[in-house]
C-alpha cells in the first residue's frame, strides 16, 4: 500500500478496493502496521490507516498532539482520498479520536468500530498519579518491552510483531508521547459520545487490562444511542495484533462491502 502525505497533513495508507472504506486510527503508542495483521484478512476491501501526528512516519510533524488536532486531521486525510462512504475503525486512543469525529456528524460515515477504546468517560483509575506513571511507559526499549508483555497482552505476539511494538512506541516525538497520558486519557467526552448518530460496534479483550470490559460496558456503552458489543476470548489490549483473525471479521460482519 502506498503512503500518502502533502502538506501537513500525516502520512497515511490507503488500498483501493469495495467499499464502505475502512479507517483505522491506532492507538498510542502504534502507528498504521499496528493494523496490517487485520487488513491483510479483509482482501478486496479498501481501506486506509493513519500513522497519527508525531507518530511512526508522521513523527516530523509538529504540535499539537491533541485529541482534537487528530480528528482534525483524519478529517482532512479524508477530504484529500476522496473517500465518499466510510467506517472508522478505532483501537484505544484511536477509539477516543473515532468519538469526536463522529460526534460532528460526517455524512459519509456510516458506523463506527470501537476497539478496546478510550471510553467517553475517563475511569476512575486515571488518577493524576497514574497518568504520571503511564507517560513514562515508554521511556526505553525495556519499559515498552515489559509494558507489553506484562499489561498490553494476554496472547504471545510473534518476534517480528513483539519488536514491532518497541519500534512503533519508540517512534513518537517526546511531546506526543506524553500528551495522551497527561492529558488525553482524561478528557471526558460524554457529551460527544451521546451526539453519535451512527451505528457502534464496541470490541473488548476478555483480558485486557488497560481498559477492561467492565469499564467499557459502564464507561462508554451507556453513552451511545445504538451500541453493539462484543467481546473477544482470550485477548488482552492489542485486539489488531494479538487476535487480527477474530477481529476482521468482527469488522467485515459489521460493515459488509457494498
């Protein structure tokens, strides 16, 4: 898949195929290959994901490294593919920016998949003191290395996915390494979440540790007008990598091409 970046907008991959296209946002600390397991097991649809800015190939790109500035600009990675009808598909923080993009109401979009997501309503966990100690998980290869294998994951990755992990959270300029624990994690978007008028489908890892199924039954669920949920067995918080077969076809089922 060819990348694509003019002017300042992020780099991003987009294949050409059926439709409804597929948008994917990662979460932090990944990039666009955070999905290819995923979009190598959607064949013949067209899909585009983003490496957000001040990640990956996106990483020359200047601040801000907000929430907003990120919706803003997969807005104008939209407008710039020509993209008619599309679903964005969400991982965690890529799940909270999916939020405020659907809340304006595009009127292409046609749903929306939330995987393993920021919920709209911060947990009760996201203390200031554990947002301080999250913005230094990926300080080293060692602390990305633990945080995955002891936090992020509940299935082995394979030695070429581990190390991918490493590379892709080392990747990000310091400021938007830090700007989602600091600050994004605990902006509460409630009120954006209850304006979506799309369909949702809401993915969870049975395992996962960042944000558990409870939080998301309690914390996003409630706040979106047509929800669907779903939980994945076995996986923790990197549903794209650690179960990229149950979840393509979570997708597909849920935004078939037309």
């Amino acid at each position: 898949m060819p990348a694509t970046q003019q002017r300042d907008l992020p780099v991003y991959d987009h294949r050409e195929g059926a439709g409804p296209t597929l948008v994917f946002l990662h979460y932090w600390g990944g990039s666009a290959h955070t999905w290819d397991p995923v979009i190598e097991r959607l064949p013949g649809r067209e899909t585009l994901a983003v490496d957000f800015r001040g990640w990956g190939r996106s990483r020359h790109l200047p601040a801000p490294f907000t929430l907003e500035q990120f919706a803003d600009d997969v807005r104008g990675v939209i407008a710039e593919s020509g993209i008619r009808d599309y679903v964005l598909v969400g991982h965690s923080m890529g799940g909270k920016v999916a939020q405020l993009i659907a809340a304006t109401g595009p009127v292409a979009l046609r749903g929306v998949v939330l995987v393993a997501s920021a919920p709209a309503r911060p947990a009760d966990e996201v203390t200031a003191e554990y947002r301080e100690a999250l913005s230094h998980a990926y300080d080293s290869d060692e602390s990305v290395a633990g945080a995955r294998d002891n936090i992020l994951t509940a299935r082995t990755l394979s030695t070429a996915i581990a190390s991918q992990v490493v590379a892709d959270s080392r990747s990000g300029a310091d400021a938007a390494r830090t700007e989602w624990p600091l600050r994004g994690i605990a902006r509460d978007i409630t009120e954006n979440a209850r304006a979506i008028r799309v369909p949702v489908l809401v993915i969870a890892g049975e395992h996962d540790r960042v944000e558990p199924v409870d939080v998301l039954r309690t914390n996003l669920v409630p706040y979106l007008s047509d929800a669907a949920f779903q939980t994945i067995p076995g996986t923790g918080h990197l549903i794209p990598l650690e179960a990229p077969v149950e979840l393509s076809a979570a997708i597909a089922a849920f935004a078939p091409a037309v």
